[in-house]
C-alpha cells in the first residue's frame, strides 16, 4: 500500500504545483518589466588572494556621529573640518565635532526614496581653491558652495541641454588645482539616482558618462560616452588623465585631458573584486578604491551570475521591488588601494559589513582614511598605521 500511497502523494503534488506554477508563469509573462536588462559579459572574478585576501582590517574602523546623519557618501576636509553630503539633501560641516547643516540644494520633504527628487542628493564632493566646495547633487547638477555661508551657486543645472539631452543622474566630480576645470559623470540618461538598481540590473551603456565644465567660459563638453553606470571620478596628481570607474562592469577606464594621448582613452584596472564606487588619491600617489558590492571568488557572485541572464532579471524585477532585491545583496566592505599604474597595492575587508557597509568612498586626511556610505548612519574612520 506504500507504494500506492506514495504514487498518490507524488501525483497530487505534481498536479498542484503545476497548478500553482502555469498561473504564476502567465501572470509573470502579463507583468510589465521596468528595466529591459542587456546580457553583459563579465569576466571570471579575480581571486581573492595576495593582496585580495579577505581580513577583518575594516572592522578595526571606529564610527563617529553615529544615527546623527544617514547616508555621509562623500567627505572632503578644509583642514580639520570635514563636510558631507547625506540622504536628506543637506550639506554639512562637522567642526570640532560639532556637525552644523550649512546648505541645502532641494527643499523638502525628504523622506524616502520617491522625496529625493525633490529634496535633492549630494554625491560628490570636493574642495577648489580658495577653499570654494563644489558639490554634485545627483538630481540638480553642479553646484559652487560657500563653507562660511552655505551660499549655492549653481554651476551646471540638470535642467540644461547638453548636446541635446538633459543631465539624469550627476554623480562624481574632480577639480583641477586652479580650479578651472571640473570633470562629472552624469551615470544615465535614462535612469535617476533612486533607480540606481534598475541602472545596475539593466546594464545599458545609455549615460553620456565624463564630462567637463570649464569654470571660466562656463562650457560644457561631453568627452566619453557609452560606459555602463560611470560613477566616482578623480584625475590623476599629474592632471594629466581622468580615472572613470565604471561601476557595473566592474572596471576603470582613463580618459586622458592633456599630454600626447589628449583625447584618447584606454583600460586602468578590468575585471575588478568588487563593483567600484568612488575614487579618491592616497597620499602614497595611488588611488582608494570603495566597492559598493564584491563578487566574491571563490564564492558565488549574484552579480555574475545574473548578468548573462536577462530573463531571469526580468522574472526578479517583475515581481519583486528595488527595497526587497537590495536585501540579497550580500553586506561585504571592502576598499583598496591602487598604485599609480592600477595594481593592487593592499586590502580591507569588513565581511558581512560587521562594522562598516555600503561604503561609497575612503578619503584619506591626516593618517586616517574616513568611510564614507550611502546608506549608513555614520561616518567611518579607520587609522592607517593599525591596519
């Protein structure tokens, strides 16, 4: 009778899964899809071995202000004063310890994700000369910010047509020392910031990805297109190149500004560790690399695995919100240093983002490489001679 009784199980189980299954299919198949994901070919990772080898040397990173500000994703310092960006549009100045909001780019409310376009996002930020900030807010444009009075002056407004086409997600900036020049990314332009995901998930080369801005005839020139999310920016200490990561391909291009090579381009570092986020110059005359999501190997990266696949992308997007897919997206800090030439030069890992996560960008002051994150309520700061 066992063998009847299990027949039977198997037999009704099959018929309700099918039930269950078909319904679900067409539904899904009905469903629209807001990306329209590409297939992307991305090399096996690099192993984690060396100088990638996983420690715990992030973890050792103490964090300061913690639950006073949300979401610190760039950090610049005018002596001992450090400013930021963070989630709810406010640039701020933390002097001695004190943090003061001294301007805001959008007006409020600045809630959740879908407020941000209204209340606006400070990505990037740097410090030009005569201690001028120059800020890139990823739903404004570029702006010019007094530290002392918190007056903005808009420099590039998102609003204007450049080449034709508007500015859709401004997001790193890198200001030559006279402060002539500032090279952006502008990460799509199909794509806002609070759709970061669906930037990342569909793969398209769609942004007009470095930009330039010269400060003195207030033009605009569009240098490369075609890259695949081009996030943080930083031009080399000779200002001869500008370094683009291009996040979703997990790769940094280099655009060269002046010199015999002006106008070309090549390949800095393929086939990263992790997906790179901002770039900013160690003091060593390298390059701090922060990685938004590491493609572990060995281990089982989601990333690569989905990005041959865009149906299955579809299937997930389809059913499933941008909050709920971020959620299985392992928590792994992980920054590195470059040498001048693009090699690895050393490594900290947080696994499981204990201490640290979603780190955006390391900004080396004064011994110390500050963490900043884009979501964390905090900003971290790590002591570069115990690690």
């Amino acid at each position: 009778g066992s063998a009847y009784s299990s027949k039977v199980f198997r037999v009704t189980f099959l018929t309700l899964a099918v039930s269950v299954a078909v319904p679900l299919l067409g539904v899904t198949v009905l469903l629209d899809c807001p990306i329209d994901p590409q297939p992307i070919s991305l090399k096996e990772p690099p192993l984690l071995t060396g100088v990638l080898e996983p420690n715990t040397k992030l973890r050792k990173a103490e964090r300061l202000w913690e639950n006073q500000l949300v979401g610190p994703e760039s950090i610049v310092n005018i002596g001992d004063v450090l400013f930021t960006g963070t989630a709810d549009g406010k640039i701020i100045k933390i002097e001695d310890g004190e943090i003061q909001t001294i301007a805001r780019i959008g007006h409020g409310p600045c809630g959740g994700r879908e407020d941000e376009p209204m209340c606006g996002r400070p990505l990037g930020m740097r410090v030009g000369p005569n201690n001028t900030l120059f800020v890139a807010d990823a739903y404004y444009g570029l702006y010019e910010v007094d530290p002392d009075t918190g007056e903005t002056k808009p420099l590039v407004s998102a609003k204007m047509l450049i080449e034709g086409q508007k500015l859709s997600f401004v997001n790193d900036l890198t200001v030559t020392r006279d402060g002539r020049k500032i090279y952006f990314t502008d990460s799509s332009s199909k794509w806002q910031r609070q759709d970061y995901l669906f930037l990342v998930m569909e793969g398209t080369d769609d942004g007009r990805h470095l930009l330039e801005y010269d400060t003195v005839t207030k033009e605009v020139k569009v240098l490369m297109v075609g890259l695949r999310f081009p996030n943080g920016v930083q031009l080399s200490p000779a200002e001869d190149f500008v370094l683009v990561q291009e996040t979703t391909m997990a790769r940094i291009r280099r655009f060269y500004v002046s010199g015999l090579m002006k106008g070309g381009a090549d390949m800095f570092v393929e086939n990263m560790p992790g997906l790179p986020d901002n770039i900013r110059l160690s003091s060593s005359g390298g390059y701090w690399v922060a990685m938004a999501v590491v493609r572990p190997n060995p281990g089982f990266s989601l990333l690569d695995f989905l990005s041959e696949k865009p149906w299955i992308k579809r299937m997930i997007f389809k059913l499933l919100s941008q909050e709920t897919v971020t959620k299985f997206v392992p928590k792994y800090s992980l920054v590195v240093e470059l040498s001048e030439t693009g090699s690895y030069k050393r490594s900290f890992h947080d696994p499981n983002g204990v201490t640290v996560a979603y780190v955006s960008e390391a900004h080396e002051h004064n011994g110390h490489l500050y963490l900043g994150s884009f979501r964390s309520p905090f900003i971290g700061r790590l002591d570069l001679q115990h690690v």
